[in-house]
C-alpha cells in the first residue's frame, strides 16, 4: 500500500481483523510508520518494517516511501519501480511470520506468487466496492471505448446492469511517456485473477444487484467487509485517523456545534488533489454565494492560520468568519462527515471518500478527476441517486483541467443542501448510512461475510 487512500482503509482492515479476534501484521516502510501508528491507535496490531530501496537503487530523491511524496510524473514511475524492490523483503517476512493469508494492495501484483512460495492465499484489497470494480472489469473485458468514433460520444458498458453509459474521456487514462504504470495494471489484473480473492470496501445493501453481478456473472470469489471506516467509533479514533490533522478536533467539533443539523456542506477533495488559484479563488466564491454554511479542506500552500492566501477573493476571511471554515492541510473527515451537522459533501469520488459519505448520510455534489472516480460519480448520481455532478467530464489527473466556475458550484451546492430534492437525497443518503451500521454489527452482511471468508481460509488450510 502507497498512497494515502490506499493505506488507510487498508488499516481500517487490519483494525477490523484485529477487532474479530485475528492476529493482525502490518508490513510497511519506515516513513510510513507515523501515519499507521496514530490511525491504528490503541489496537496491538504488530507493525513490521522493511527496508525502503536507497537512493542508488530507486534514482528518488531521500524520503520517497509513498506516492504522496512521489506525485510528480517523473518520480511516480520511479516510485512504481522501487516498489518491485520490495519483492525480496516482503517474502523474507513471509518466511519468517508464516501467516494464514496476505492481503495486499492492487499495486503488489507480484505479491500473488510471492506468497503462494509460502502456500499462503494472497487476497487483494483495491479499497474499492463492487460497482467500480464490475465496470473496471467489464471495460477490461469488451473494451468498448474501442468502438466509438470520438472521445466525447457515449457508450454503454458491456455486460453490466443498469444501462451505465461513459465516454472515453472519463476513462483513466495511462500515462504515455512510460509503459511502467501500464504494465503494472496489467499485471495487477492478470494477478487479481490468480489471487485467492477479492475484499471489497462495501456492504451488501448499498449496491446488491453489482455485488452479486461479481460473484455471480463476473465470476470473481469477493468477501465485502465494509465500510471499513466504521472501525472508527469514538470521536478520538475518527480524529486520529489517517495524516495528522491541521486543525484541533474540538475546535472543529465547536465550530460545527454552533450550526444546525444538516446545515453545512463539507468540501474536500482527497489526499492528492492541489488545485490551481484560479479553481481555488472559483470554489470560495461559489460557497460564499451558496449561503450554505461550509468546511473546506484547502491542501495548496497549507499555511497558518490569519495568514492571508492570495488565491482568496479580497476580504474573503473576514466575511465568512463563523459561516466557513477553512482546513488548510489535513481535515479529520471521517469525524467531520459523521457530525450530525454536516448534510451535504462535495467530493473528488474517491471510494473511500464516496463511502464516508454515504456512512454520515450526506448528500453529494461529484466532482472527479482521477483513477476510477468518473465510475464512482455514476454511481453516486445514477444508482444510488444520492449525488448529483457538478459538470466535469474529462479525466484530469490530480488538479490542472478546466476551471469550474462559482455560478456553477454555487448552483450545485444549492441543490444537494436547500430544498426538497435535496432533502429526498438526504433521506435516501441517510437510509443507505443506518444500513451501512447495522451491516458490520453482529449478524449484518459484512459481520457474516467475515466469518465466510474464515470459514473458507480454515477450509483451505485443512
Ligand atoms: N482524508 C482525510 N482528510 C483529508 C483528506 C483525506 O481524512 O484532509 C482521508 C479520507 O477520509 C479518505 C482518504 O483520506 O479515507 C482519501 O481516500 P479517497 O479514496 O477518498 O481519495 P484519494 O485520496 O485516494 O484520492
């Protein structure tokens, strides 16, 4: 695991197995040791680290041991070819620990054979839930963006339920300059096929009919053990999740008490995406103009506090004092999504971020950008009709692309926090929250499901 909206549910999981009565280790670098630490809190799941390659190996500069510090072009691939290096460590663990089962990130394809060395079962855990995992596999499969005539004219996804139309300009586009990422996606696919299994980062409920299309017509062996982020319950433990946060938890938590239930929306975009001035100055004066109540998560330039930020309209601050908050660097989301206060999200679509929101019952304004997160936005808008798009259509890459202008995320944010459609949304986001609790308590499908991915490691062991 690399990037943070890999890493986190990833110890969300790890908190999860720990929680049932498993013995949990965590194989990572030494840089990324803090950022597990604070999010496994006072869990006693065994870190074990390996040695990152040096310098001399990798050509990164001291210091690379996660995407985050790799974002630009140049480094990620060379952060995407260290990350074989870590082969040779990994098994040398598995030798020694000996363990009932691996379960590793999409981005060790290598992981598979790796473990299977050992006669361990290597599951995969991408942190994604079954409907973008059907239409990842479904694109794979028919390739139908082969068959359009331009990049902005529809196509339906092949063999998967719903009649769920892309173009191919929101397809994740791999980078050209280099065939390392290419391959590696390739081969995280063909490994995938060879792995014992699939955990997916959803509940049954929430997306039924895509749930039993990857089991069933997909034919892919698939435990669903989420949302992981559930694992989170106390307030300190949601504080504490993930990066250090750039604001106190009870400050915020004062903040948000001042406002009333469902009031405010909550506008973040990830752990990766830094937007330009232009976007940022668009995006303050959309929420200024919505009147609607807002924290916003600004990772550009995280300075402190009072400091004036140029990319802010004039007086911008001093106006909004006690309507908006604004995080610049690190928000404790899962805690701020949860507040009983926060009723609407605006999101990137990341999974993780897509789920947090459902879990704390808001309605959402998409706005992705990267990976897979055009599927994501479907599915908020067209399956679950829980969130509606703010416009984008093209697959930007983190940050860049065109500047979305005020009229249009003032509308937006109007439309997912005042009035009845945006109420329905809140009701049915709400609905699709209690469902997502009641499934990880005892009896619920990911509490079941659990067992019947023991239950299938103890059958395989014998
Ligand atoms: N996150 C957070 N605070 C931030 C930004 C992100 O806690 O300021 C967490 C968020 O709760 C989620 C993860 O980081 O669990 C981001 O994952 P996601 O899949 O939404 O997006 P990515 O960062 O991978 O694009």
């Amino acid at each position: 695991m690399q990037a943070n909206g890999h890493i986190i549910p990833c110890i969300d999981l790890a908190r999860l197995f720990f929680s049932r009565g498993l013995k949990v280790t965590i194989i990572t670098t030494h840089l990324n040791v803090p950022l597990i630490s604070r999010t496994i809190g006072k869990s006693k799941i065994n870190i074990k680290t390996i040695q990152f390659p040096s310098p001399q190996h990798t050509g990164l500069p001291e210091g690379c041991e996660n995407s985050e510090s790799a974002l630009a072009p140049d480094k990620f691939i060379k952060f995407m070819k260290a990350t074989i290096l870590l082969r040779e460590p990994l098994e040398h663990v598995l030798q020694q620990e000996q363990p009932n089962c691996l379960v590793s990130d999409m981005f060790f394809p290598w992981s598979t054979d790796s473990a299977a060395k050992f006669n361990i079962p290597r599951i995969v855990f991408h942190g994604l839930g079954f409907f973008p995992l059907c239409v990842l596999a479904c694109i794979r499969q028919y390739k139908p963006q082969e068959k359009v005539s331009s990049y902005t004219e529809p196509f339906l996804v092949p063999n998967l339920p719903g009649e769920i139309t892309l173009t191919k300009m929101q397809l994740p586009q791999v980078p050209q300059h280099d065939k390392v990422f290419a391959q590696l996606l390739e081969e995280s696919n063909e490994s995938e096929l060879k792995s014992y299994g699939v955990i997916a980062n959803s509940f049954y409920e929430l997306e039924p009919v895509y749930a039993d299309h990857y089991r069933n017509e997909l034919g892919r062996k698939a435990w669903h053990l989420g949302p992981v982020s559930l694992c989170n319950r106390e307030t300190e433990e949601k504080a504490c999740r993930g990066r250090e946060s750039s604001i106190d938890e009870h400050e915020c938590l004062k903040w948000l008490q001042s406002k009333q239930p469902n009031s405010v929306v909550y506008v973040c975009f990830g752990s990766m995406t830094v937007f330009g001035d232009a976007q940022l100055k668009e995006i303050a004066m959309g929420l200024e103009a919505s009147e609607v109540p807002f924290i916003w998560v600004v990772k550009k330039g995280a300075k402190s506090e009072g400091e004036k930020s140029e990319w802010l309209p004039e007086g911008f601050e001093e106006r909004i004092k006690g309507k908006g908050l604004i995080i610049r660097g690190w928000a404790p989301q899962v805690m701020i999504l949860d507040h009983e206060c926060v009723g609407g999200f605006v999101t990137h679509c990341g999974w993780n971020s897509t789920l947090e929101g459902v879990c704390g019952g808001c309605s959402m304004v998409t706005w992705p950008m990267y990976g897979e997160q055009f599927y994501n936005a479907k599915f908020l808008s067209d399956v679950v009709k829980i969130g509606v798009g703010v416009g984008v259509q093209t697959w930007i890459g983190m940050g860049g692309g065109e500047v979305v202008k005020k009229d249009v995320i003032e509308k937006a944010v109007k439309r997912i926090m005042v009035g009845d459609e945006a109420e329905e949304m809140r009701n049915r986001a709400k609905e699709f929250g209690n469902m997502a609790k009641r499934a990880v308590e005892v009896g619920g499908s990911s509490y079941n499901d659990f067992n019947s991915l023991i239950q299938d490691l103890r059958s395989r062991a014998h």
